[in-house]
C-alpha cells in the first residue's frame, strides 16, 4: 500500500468489524506480515491512533483502550467506566477476555492494582459485573433502592457499599427505574445530588458511573461536545467515542449533538481537525 492514506481511508473507512477482520486475514494471507503492524509502521500521529483503534476487533480494542486508561500516570477512571457500564454483559466479557489473551493479566486485576480506596471499590465491581440484560424491572426493588440511594447521597456517604452493590449489579433497566424513582421523589437527579467536589475522584467515578448506565447517549454526547470546545482538541477523547460508536448509535449522538449544540458535528469535527485524520473521522461520521 506504500502510504496512500486516501485508499486506507476509503477502504478501511466503509468496512463493519467483521469485514476489517476478514481484511486482515487475507492481508496476512498474501504478505505473510500483520497489517496492523504494517500500518502502525507507515501511519504517524492521531491519524495512525484512530487507524489502529478502528482496525482492531471491537473486543480488542476496549482491551487497548482499557488499558492504555489504566496504565496512565493518574488513570482515566471515566474510560474504564465507560468500557464497564456502556457494553451490554456479552460484550464486556469479551472485553475481559480479549485483555488477559493480549496482556496475560486480567482487567480486575490491573485495575486492582492502579486504583486505590473506594474508586477501587467501584471500579473492580464494575469491570467485575455480568448483569441481566433484559426488560424485567421489579417496581418494589426501585422504590426501595431509590430510598436507599437517597439516605446514603443525603447523609454525604457516597462510599456507601449499598450504592456499590446497586450500580454493580442491577440490570440498565433496572437500574433507569431505579434512578427515575429518586427523580420523582426528590424533584432532582441523583447526579445532581452527586455534585461536590470536583476534585474528589471517587465522586466523579460515581456520576460517571451513573450516566453510563442511565443515558449513554447524552453521557458521548457531552464527552465529544467536551472534547472538541477545550483549548486545543482532545482527540483521544474524539477518536474513542467516534471509533467505539460508529458501528452502535453515533447516528442518535449526532442528532443529539446538533440539537444541543446548534451545529452538525460533522462540522465541529472538520473545523476542529486536520488532514487524513479528519478525512477518516469524517468518514466514519457518515460524510464524505
């Protein structure tokens, strides 16, 4: 391929996961060489970075992105979040799986080891869980854990293991009615009650936890709208959400975006980036 970015775009840009692997396949095939490892050689910077993530099976690349998030000097506890509570239960145990056969350790464990206190609490539960996934929701159960979430939010005992316990283990369903509950009695989101300090990082794990499970829509939407207003781009955030998205719900995020913010983000997107690596994000957003 020598580096025509464009024919890496055009080709790997409009292929589903299961096409991109069976691309791979047929590369190794001919050039007896790993076509990841042949682009990582030829690609450099964010272009090189989205090319891998989108590349990768979508169980492999959590597994990277997971990771990469834990490995960092201060983790990003929100990616690991994210991984844990906007996968159904099957796809976060391939993610599980796919993290031991790559990096021979498992992901509670690594995540174990880079946490501390209650953030490690939360976390290992959270990569630890395989919740129900259906539609079934017990109406007592959200009435009760809804009074339970609000004794433990009112009394500042955000540590509480009972709202550990909740969020770790209650099916979605479960978990939005639960979360309704509380809206109706109280007059006001649980995650509005979570606002406090904003350098407490259990804190923040913990509404980022909740929006996950609650509204993964609205919880990309606002990442992107984040990732693209900060001074300079955060394009580890962009890249993540586009790539793990495109193929899931990325239609409805950019509706919502446009609706919240007045501009399509395809737009936002190509006024904020640049050259071949704006070419595939573009491409992925559905615009050529």
């Amino acid at each position: 391929w020598g580096t025509d970015e464009k024919a890496i775009i055009s080709v790997l840009g409009h292929r589903n996961a299961v096409q991109r692997k069976q691309i791979r396949l047929a590369y190794e095939d001919l050039y007896q060489e790993d076509l990841i490892k042949r682009l990582e050689s030829e690609l450099s910077g964010d272009f090189e970075k989205a090319v891998y993530r989108w590349i990768l099976d979508p169980a492999d690349r959590d597994a990277v992105l997971a990771n990469v998030a834990i490995k960092k000097l201060s983790p990003d506890h929100h990616v690991i979040v994210e991984i844990s509570c906007t996968r159904s239960p099957e796809e976060l145990l391939a993610v599980r799986r796919a993290y031991q056969a790559r990096y021979k350790h498992s992901l509670e464990e690594d995540v174990a080891a880079h946490t501390k206190g209650d953030t490690r609490k939360l976390l290992v539960a959270l990569v630890s869980a395989f919740r129900y996934d259906g539609e079934e929701i017990n109406t007592r159960v959200a009435n009760s854990e809804a009074k339970i979430l609000h004794e433990a939010v009112k009394d500042k005992e955000f540590n509480h293991e009972e709202i550990i316990r909740i969020l770790s283990t209650r099916s979605k369903m479960q978990l939005m009615a639960t979360f309704n509950r509380y809206r109706d009695d109280h007059g006001t989101t649980i995650t509005k009650n979570l606002e406090g300090d904003s350098g407490d990082e259990f804190l923040k794990a913990l509404r980022t936890t909740i929006r996950c499970l609650n509204d993964p829509k609205k919880y990309f939407e606002k990442v992107l709208r984040n990732s693209i207003r900060r001074v300079g781009t955060d394009e580890d955030a962009l890249t993540r959400v586009i790539v793990t998205r495109a193929e899931k719900d990325l239609k409805d995020i950019k509706e919502l975006y446009h609706k919240r913010n007045s501009v399509p983000l395809d737009q936002a997107v190509a006024k904020d980036t640049t050259g071949d690596y704006k070419a595939l994000l573009l491409t992925l957003l559905g615009r050529e």
